[in-house]
C-alpha cells in the first residue's frame, strides 16, 4: 500500500478510536467525588462579565455579589419566621445619631437637626478573603474611587440624588463638568419669578444670575406647556411665530439643543413667547400682561453652570478610627429606611487590587476590577474559586468571612456553588432532571407538566405589566397623517385614542385571566399600579394592597365602591376586590359605541367617513425587544384577536386594524410610544422598588419617565384628604416632590369642592408620619388608574422546580429573605450520595405532580 | 519572480480593500441610535459625561480617526456595554482558542472520515455503498448543525449519559476534560463538513476516475488501486484542498449556535452581541470587523495561491 494511503487511513482510524475512548472515558466516575460537600448548582441564562460594584450594569452581576459580599445591616427573618427584620452584619449595632457633631454650613447641619450624620460602628474582625484587615478607611477609599471625576463610574449616583445622599458627593463627581439645573421656574419654586434686570453679562455677553448662565432649550418647552417634546424651534419651523434673527439663534445651539441667552437672544425669546401669545412683540405683550410678559420664558429657561472644584475632604464620610464610620447626608434618614440604605457595603472594593486595575484605554479612564478571579477580592461569606467569562463560575466558603464566628447552626449549609451558562431551555431542563441542577426556573411552556408537582414553589413579583397609550392628540394626528390605510380608500383614523371612552373599552375587553393562561400562566390578574408584593410601611413589613387606602383605590377604579356594605352586593371591601376579572365585554362594546360618538362630533373620525363606513382605527402595536420574545409575538396576535372580536356589533366593528412594529430594542422602546410612532405597547411597567412605592410614584407621573407624556401632571389637580382637611395641588407635586421629601404647597377645599387661598405646605417624605404618605400614595395612584392609558393587565411571578435534595427553611416566601436562601438552605444528601440516587433512578428524575 | 509580484499586488489589494470597508463598518455603527434610555432614578448626566468622554459627541469623521490613531498603536479600547472595562483584544483572544478548539477537532474528524467516504463512493460508484454514502451525504447536507445538536445532546448527553450537556471550561480548551466536554458539538459540526467533503471528494474523483489518463495508466498496467492513489487523487485533490483551507480559515468565525447549544465561551456570539447591544459596543463591534474582513480577504489570497502549490501547471500571475 503506498505510504500516503496509509497515512490517510491511520488518521482516520485514530481519529475514530479517539472518539470511542472518549466516549468510554467520560463513564468513568470517581465514587469517592462529593463526599461531605453540599454544591449548591445552578444554570442561568447569562453570566455576569464584570461585578465591579462600581460600574456594573446588568442585575447578573449579583450572582457573583450576592455570594461574595457582605453588607454594614442585613435581612433576616423575624422571631416568628413569617416577616422579616433588619439585624447587624459587617456593623456591630445600629446606626445612630451623631448630627450633633457636624453642626455648621459645610455639612449644611444646623443645631437640633438629627439624622443627618450617621455613625455605624464596624465589627474589628472584618476581613477580604485574601487576609487583608477592612477598616473603617477602606470604605472612604472606595467611596472615594466610586466618585472619581475622571471615571464617570455608572453608579457614583447611589451617593447622591436618592434618599441617602451623601453631602457634596454629586459636587465631587460632577467638579469642573457644566451643568444644567432643572427649570428656572422649578429652581425658584414655581410660583416664583426673578426680575430679568437682575441678569448680569459677564465677559461673552451671556447673561447670568447669581454666577448661573441663563440657558435656553430650543427642543422643550419645559413648563410652559404640557407638551414636553416640543420646542420653540418646532414652533418656528411650523410657521407659529416670525422673529427676525430665530434662525442664527438655533443655529448657535449645541447638540442637545441648549443655547446661552445674551441680551440678544433673550430678547427673541420674549418676542417667541409674545407672537406665540398674539402679539408682535414682548413690548405689546407688556402693555397687557406687565412684568410677566418679561418673565414669562423663565418657565422654559434652564440654568448652566461649572461645577466647581471641591476637595474630597467635603464629601460627607469619614473614619472616625479603624472601626467608625460616619456619613453625613443631605436629607434626614432615619428608622427602616436608613437601615435599609445600609444593607450594602457602600461600594467597599479592595483599593490595591482596584488601583491596580485602573488603565487608560484609548486615552479614556477604564478599570478592570471584578472581571476575573484575579481582578477581584471579595469579603463575602463566599469566596470565587473559578471563573470561565460566559461559562461558568464556582465559590467556595471564605473562612475568613466574619460571620460564621457566630453562625447559628444549620445555616451555610452550602460547601460549594455552581453556577453555569446555559442559554437553551431545554438543556437547563434536562440537565435539572438528569440531576445535575438543584432549581430550575419554569418557563411558560413547562406549566401543564409541572405546575402541580409538589417540587414547584410560585413566588409572586412587585411588578406590574401594562397596556400603555400616549393620547397625545397632536402627534397622533400628525402620525394619523401620514399612515397609509390598510384598505385602500379608507381613513386612517388614530385620535380616537384620545378618548377616555375608547381606552376604557380597550381595557374592559381584555380577559386578563386568559391572557396570563396565554402568555404568563405563573402571572396573575393585575387590578391596579402595584401588586400585592409592595410594601408601604417597610418598618412593619404592611404590605400596600392590605391597607384600606389602597383596597378604596381599587374599588373606586372599579366602580365597586358604593356596592359595599351590608346589604349590598359585597359585604367587605376584599369580597368585592376578589371579585374583580377586569373583563366586562358588554360594559366595553358600549363604551366602543359611545367613543364612536365622540369621535364623529368632535370631528375625529370625519362625518363623509363616517357616513360612508371607509374608515379604519389602525393602531401600531409596539415589539420591544429583538422581535425574538415568544411574549410579544402572541401578546400581540391575542390583543388583536381580543379586541377584533370586542368590536362586533358595535359600530367600530371591522373598523379596528392592527400592526405590529418592527422590533424596538430592549432599552429605550418606551421612547416610541411616547413620540406616537407607535401607539400602544402592552407587557411594559415598571419593576424595583418593593420597599419604596412612594419613591416609584415619580416614574408615573413625571415626563421625564410617563409612557405618556401627553398627560401633563402639572396641570391635573388632585385632592388628598390629610388630617381631615382636603389639599389640592397638581399631581406631579403630591406624586413626586411630597413623597420624596420636598415641601410643596396646597391648597385647602371647601366643604364645595373649591380651593381656597388658604395654603398649607406638605412634606411626605420617608420621615413623614406614614398615615400621610398612604393617604397621598392611593390617591395618586388612583389618579393615574383614572387616565386610563396605564391600564394594568397582569402581575408579575416566576415559579422554579426545587431540587429533590434541597430545603428551604420556608415554605412561605417572606419578602427579604425569600425562602431562606443560601444562608438557610439544607440538603438531604451530600454530592456523592445525590450521585448515587440519580444513578439508582436510572439517571433521569421524575418530578411530575 | 510572477508569484511574488502576484502576492504583492493581491496584498496591496488586500489593504485597499480592508480599509474601505472597516471605513464604512464605522460609519454604519456610528449612525445606528445610540442614546441610552432615561432610566428611573438614573442620573443621565453621569452616564452622557461618560460618552463625552469617549467622544462619542464628536462628529465621526473625528471619531474616525481618533479610533484609526489607537488602532494602529495596537489600543483597541475598552469595552463599554458587554464586558465593561475589559480590554475588548483581551476579551477576544480569551475566547478564540475554544472556538479554535471545537472547531479544530471538527476538522480533524471530518477531512479523513469525508475524504474516505468520497473516495469509497466515487470508486464503488453507482453500487449499493455508493447509494448508502450518498443518501446519507444528501441528508447531513442539508440538515442545519442545530438539529443535530438537539439530537446529538438528547440521545448522548441526556439518555445515555455519555457526555456534559455543556462544556467543562474550568480546565481550558485544550485539556483534555475539555475535549472530551466538547465531543457533542465537535459531533455536530463534524457530520456538515463530513458530508461536504464526502460528496465533494466523489464528484471530483468520479470526473478523474472516468478521465482518458486514467484509462491510459490502466492499460500500462497500473491495478486499478493504483491507479486510482498515484494518479487520480492526486489530480481531484486540487480543488478539494483549497476547500480543506477554507475550512480552516473560517474556524476563527465561530459557530453561532452550536456553541450557543454546548455552551461554549466562545467568540461566535461576539459580533452579534456587540451590534445587538444598546448602544452597540463600538469598540467590539470595529475589532471584530477588522479582523473578520482581514481574515477572509487573506483567505482568498491563501486559496488562490495553494492552486499554485498544489498542481504546478497552475501559475499565478502569469499572462
């Protein structure tokens, strides 16, 4: 045979043998493998690539920090074991008061002020897993680097702008940067006005207040009008107004849109404002509104400024010594949510390892902490024992951890972790039966098989998922404009969106018991903004739905109120609330006729159309995502069907048309809806905030975050009833400003409903009496119900299968502490033994109910 | 002398052609949107100080060529949404050598199982054997690697427990607990290329086999397995072995979803990752591109060239 033939066959026959005893080799198992270890092993969608706490952006950074670090006060579960309760970890008591001790302007602390500088005192026997001593210095450090200028780092602003805001931290971070503050109408309150001829030019010409440039948006109209995405220059360039030098002015704008005033350019702003009014000029507008006319454009003026240099001596922490640690804050803080502020090691990292890592890459400040075993040092009661970046990470028990010095027994159970990348469903799943995972989160497909099996345990979320409309008439019609009809000669038609009428029967017509079935059978029906997992009195673990302010809320959206009583159709308000399926079909084809109605009297659908019926509502259903998501793609063939369907008989019937966009992104989809270049989206909400609904409230009512900024909460008023006086004042003051901390002011109603011009001033913030912040809480939230165009559809949950072998230290999940986490969770076998029980069960488990 | 002024000319080619389109691939990613979302509590002004800082407000002409400065001292940024703060060439050239790995043995498995397949077929052709090869050569072919993977992964790792469902990285890419965690999906890649060049190798060999020379060398007296090594081989082995190259050459794209499947770190989601990313990441997104164009286009001069090498009657550059 010649030699080359035989070389051909000799590969190929080796390779074939390789792969034999390949195949042979991987039967071999050591029996002696897992004995006396308890690996707790997991399989996740994704892996986190970098858990620096400084700088990570993705929520899997926890599967690395949850494990590996500690925090100054902890959750634990309370003495009954069905609530939870806030108890010292890294910290050797609880915080305490030491206000007194910095009383002066540089820490904005005036005598008798209390909680505003917070003393924690740090166990001495705090260490990294390498060895290293954590002393009260190292927190400074990191703080310090966390608010490095030159990194930006993603989460300096943990430090300022929330409810534990460190004195001069956003100072520090933003030093030598320009900045923009809020409106100037805000910034003086907004009420207020300053005399333009307190503008001084400095040495450009550019007009400033108290060293401040006065700037304006050519882009917004800030609060000058509800419509928060024009600006003056749309206005121009739509023929609204005609002042000679407008264009030159824009021109000079940056990117954003922000121009500093001269006289100049003040000037033609005024003259914007007076032609937009009516008149030619500020001049004939003064002549009938005075000194307004002069000031008028302050409600979209903005001021611009350089940060000034500060040493970092001014940021509000300092170590007191090696175990003393102080925070000075810029808000008072104190009870539960200053303890709950400090269940974290406030971005303690390990300053060598960190410094060693810091770079410039492309001439930019980069740094590589916690993205490798070897980049990282944690003080966790875990330490990484491997790492392979999106494939798999393992820990193992730190022994130089502080708390297993007075670990109670039967907690840390858990000798190792895995945890792998496993990106394909089915593989997680098999994997998990072939004992080779000890939970595994069920999907939707997974539920008829194995929502019964006594392995499942449901936990219910504190998110809520919605239906989300801009009614913003302007932009709709504009849209309206320019769709093409999906019949040709037909009348597009969308401003009927702008109906209440119209999105109440949208709303009423969806089974939301049957759209969970469909798309999120672990889900349940949604009734309002929050779910039954939030929490208003976070001190004594009340959840928000079991208050009576917030059962009211629901029973008023749902008109159920006055069928309380007894006597009455429901004896209690929770028999009436249970009650509730959100899916009234015959309440909606009424309210379809009705909006029909409306619509062709206000002009909306035109009367030719009308009359000849060749007209369509055709609404563009948004996709978020990467149009992969099973969720979007059947949420959108059921909520067509839906309401397909709910329009027969009535007369929008075959009227109503649907698209589905092309796919949005996962990130700034929200930003379509509220532009209307699409005019739903359905399975959007927002998540977090469990503990802080008040704080959450914002996001519904500012533009900055609404779906649908066409709602312009400033000008909608709302009555609260505190201490038995009813205040009005707009909505984004109680829903935004109160409950954060700031004092707004209202306005006390008559026994008639009528506002009068006695005012009292109200500050719900986390320190305020917790009566008061309910009462505002509900009301706001019923207020957005009431616009109907955040329509609530379903909860959020998730349900995992549990591992044979493992067992939580409750059955109950109890907020805070789940089920017992890792701290708490036992197994009934060690590795070994588990080996040997899958093998004895034929390799695959049965976990069926 | 004609070789070398051929390759000179393709290499100056090569550069041309490189840049023109690593110039559009910036100035495309640079037009997609990329203005992060307001985030609840977030404060925008940090994350925008942060882009300033990376001048992403600049006009790309500049970006440009801010970013052709730090490429050609070797600086290829930092990666700024997938893998933050992280050397993106790092990150990169961490996870090649698991796709080099997979692919690698892929290789070594099929060109000797597909080249004897062909050659049996092409020499047994139109029997029994030759019908066998090619209906199962037709079927590997046109399935896609993934349905392998879901059957490959059900009957081997999950119902006769020969294998990981996943790969085991702890030990690297070359160890041998990695080989043998990587065996599924170096079965799944295997079975395409195995059928590739089974029915390239028969349709190649059956023209030769049928060939005037063949029939000459017959008659001088050549068995026809001699014939058939010494002359026919030989003779299909020009355009098979290009074929072989360019298999080799396309290793370092990765394999999307059969790594995806066995969960394998390697860089065959990279680039859809960084292009998918909000905002994409501009610094992964341009490594990639360079490399991946700089690969194929020398790929096409090592082709063109190894014709040359292998059949000495090919002459490039030669009127």
């Amino acid at each position: 045979m010649n030699n080359k033939w035989k070389k051909l066959t000799a590969v190929a026959v080796s390779a074939i043998m390789c792969s034999g005893s390949l195949v042979g080799l991987t039967a071999c198992d050591d029996p002696n493998a897992g004995v006396g270890k308890y690996t707790y092993r997991l399989a996740t969608n994704s892996l986190p690539t970098s858990w620096n706490i400084h700088t990570y952006q993705s929520n899997d950074a926890t599967y690395v920090l949850d494990y590996t670090e500690d925090s100054f006060y902890t959750f634990d579960y309370n003495d009954t074991k069905d609530g939870y309760q806030i108890v010292c970890s890294m910290a050797k008591e609880m915080p305490v008061d030491v206000s007194s001790s910095y009383v002066g302007e540089d820490w904005g602390i005036a005598e008798g002020d209390e909680w505003k500088a917070i003393r924690v005192s740090l166990k001495d026997n705090l260490y990294f897993e390498n060895g290293d001593h954590i002393t009260a210095k190292d927190f400074v450090d990191s703080i310090e680097l966390l608010l490095n200028p030159a990194a930006a780092n993603y989460r300096a602003d943990s430090l300022y702008g929330g409810q534990f805001s460190l004195v001069n931290a956003e100072k520090y971070v933003k030093q030598g940067g320009y900045n923009y503050t809020a409106m100037v109408s805000a910034e003086l309150n907004d009420w207020e006005y300053f005399d333009v001829a307190d503008l001084v030019a400095d040495e450009n010409g550019i007009l400033q207040l108290d060293g401040k440039d006065a700037v304006l948006n050519i882009n917004s109209l800030g609060n000058w009008s509800p419509d928060s995405t024009y600006g003056l220059d749309k206005y121009y360039s739509a023929g609204y107004f005609d002042v000679e030098g407008w264009e030159e002015f824009a021109a000079s704008a940056d990117k954003d849109g922000y121009v500093k005033l001269n006289a100049t350019g003040l000037k033609i702003v005024q003259d914007a404002i007076a032609q937009l009014q009516g008149y030619d000029n500020v001049e004939a507008y003064a002549e009938v509104r005075g000194d307004y006319a002069y000031q008028e454009w302050e409600e979209m003026a903005f001021f611009g400024y350089i940060w000034d240099e500060i040493d970092f001596s001014k940021v509000g922490v300092k170590a007191v010594d090696d175990y003393t640690l102080d925070f000075i804050i810029e808000k008072p803080l104190s009870g539960f949510y200053l303890k709950y502020n400090l269940t974290s090691a406030m971005y303690l990292v390990h300053v060598p390892t960190y410094k060693a890592c810091m770079s410039e890459s492309q001439g930019v400040y980069t740094n590589s902490y916690g993205t490798s075993k070897d980049t990282y040092v944690g003080f966790g009661p875990y330490k990484m024992s491997s790492y392979v970046a999106d494939s798999v990470v393992t820990f193992e028990k730190n022994d130089k951890w502080q708390g297993y010095a007075d670990a109670a027994e039967n907690t840390y159970t858990t000798t190792n972790i895995s945890i792998q990348q496993v990106t394909s469903e089915n593989t997680r799943l098999n994997m998990f039966l072939n004992g080779e995972l000890d939970s595994y989160g069920l999907l939707a497909a997974d539920m008829d098989e194995y929502q019964s099996s006594p392995y499942t345990y449901f936990t219910e979320g504190d998110s809520t998922w919605f239906v989300a409309l801009n009614p913003d008439a302007e932009k709709l019609a504009a849209m309206q404009a320019q769709t093409e009809p999906m019949t040709a000669g037909n009348e597009v038609n969308k401003t009927i969106l702008t109906l209440k009428d119209f999105r109440m029967a949208l709303s009423f017509s969806i089974d939301r018991a049957a759209y969970e079935l469909a798309l999120d059978p672990t889900g349940g029906v949604a009734k309002a903004l929050y779910g039954n997992m939030i929490i208003s009195d976070a001190e004594n673990g009340v959840a928000y739905r079991t208050t009576d302010e917030a059962k009211k809320v629901i029973t008023d959206f749902w008109g159920l109120t006055d069928s309380i009583g007894e006597g009455k159709e429901y004896e209690t308000m929770d028999e009436a609330i249970a009650s509730i399926t959100g899916y009234d079909l015959a309440g909606a084809k009424k309210l379809f006729d009705s909006a029909y109605d409306q619509a062709v009297e206000q002009g909306l659908i035109s009367a030719e159309a009308a009359a000849s019926g060749k007209f369509e509502v055709q609404i563009m259903i948004g996709q978020p995502g990467n149009g992969s998501s099973a969720y979007y793609n059947d949420g959108y063939e059921f909520l067509k069907k839906t309401w397909e369907e709910a329009v027969k008989g009535t007369k929008l019937e075959g009227k109503l048309v649907f698209k589905q966009s092309q796919p949005l992104g996962s990130t700034s989809f929200a930003s379509y809806l509220q532009n209307c270049t699409v005019d739903l989206l359905f399975g959007v909400g927002w998540t977090g905030s469990a503990l802080d609904p008040y704080s959450l409230m914002e996001a519904y009512v500012s533009p900055n975050y609404q779906y649908d900024p066409a709602w312009n909460t400033t000008q909608t008023m709302l009555d609260v009833e505190i201490n038995g006086q009813v205040l009005r004042s707009n909505v984004l003051y109680w829903g935004q400003y109160a409950l954060q901390g700031t004092e707004i002011p209202t306005f006390v109603v008559d026994a008639d409903g009528n506002a009068t011009d006695e005012m009292v001033k109200i500050n719900a913030g986390p320190n305020a009496d917790p009566a008061v912040r309910l009462a505002i809480l509900a009301a706001v939230e019923g207020a957005v119900l009431n616009q109907y165009d955040m329509i609530p559809v379903g909860t959020q949950a998730s349900a995992n299968l549990k591992g044979m072998r493992v067992q939580y230290y409750t059955e109950e999940y109890v907020f805070g502490m789940a089920r017992g986490g890792i701290k708490y969770m036992t197994y009934s076998m060690d590795d070994a033994e588990w080996n040997k029980f899958v093998k004895s069960n034929g390799g695959t488990l049965n976990y069926k109910g | 002398m004609h070789l070398f002024k051929y390759i000179l000319k393709r290499l100056g080619l090569l550069i041309v052609t490189f840049f023109i389109i690593i110039s559009v691939c910036f100035v495309l990613v640079k037009l997609l949107p990329s203005q992060p979302a307001e985030m609840f509590g977030k404060d925008m002004a940090l994350i925008m100080a942060r882009r300033e800082k990376l001048g992403y407000g600049q006009p790309i002409i500049i970006q440009y060529f801010r970013f052709l400065r730090y490429a050609f001292e070797g600086d290829f940024g930092a990666s700024e949404v997938l893998y933050i703060g992280q050397d993106v060439w790092k990150v990169f050239v961490d996870k090649l050598p698991y796709t080099i790995s997979v692919n690698l043995f892929s290789i070594i498995l099929s060109i000797p199982i597909g080249l004897g397949l062909g050659v049996i077929a092409a020499v047994k052709k139109n029997t029994w054997i030759d019908h066998v090869i090619s209906t199962g050569v037709m079927i590997f072919v046109s399935v896609p690697s993934f349905v392998y993977g879901f059957l490959v992964q059900y009957l081997l790792c999950f119902k006769l427990h020969w294998f990981s469902p996943v790969m085991d990285t702890t030990a690297g890419p070359f160890s041998w607990a990695g080989i043998v965690s990587m065996m599924p999906a170096i079965l799944c890649l295997s079975f395409g290329s195995i059928a590739g060049f089974a029915r390239y190798t028969r349709a190649e060999l059956t023209e030769v086999l049928t060939s005037d020379y063949l029939l000459l060398a017959r008659t001088k007296g050549l068995t026809r397995q001699q014939a058939t090594i010494r002359h026919a081989m030989r003779n299909a082995m020009v355009p098979i072995f290009p074929m072989i190259l360019g298999e080799f050459v396309s290793i370092m794209s990765g394999s999307l979803i059969i790594e995806q499947m066995f969960s394998i770190p390697g860089v065959g989601k990279l680039y859809v990752n960084a292009i998918q990313a909000s905002p994409p990441d501009y610094n992964f997104f341009m490594l990639l591109s360079g490399f991946y164009i700089l690969i194929s286009l020398l790929a096409g001069i090592v082709v063109d060239i190894s014709y040359g090498i292998i059949d000495p009657r090919i002459r490039m550059g030669e009127k």
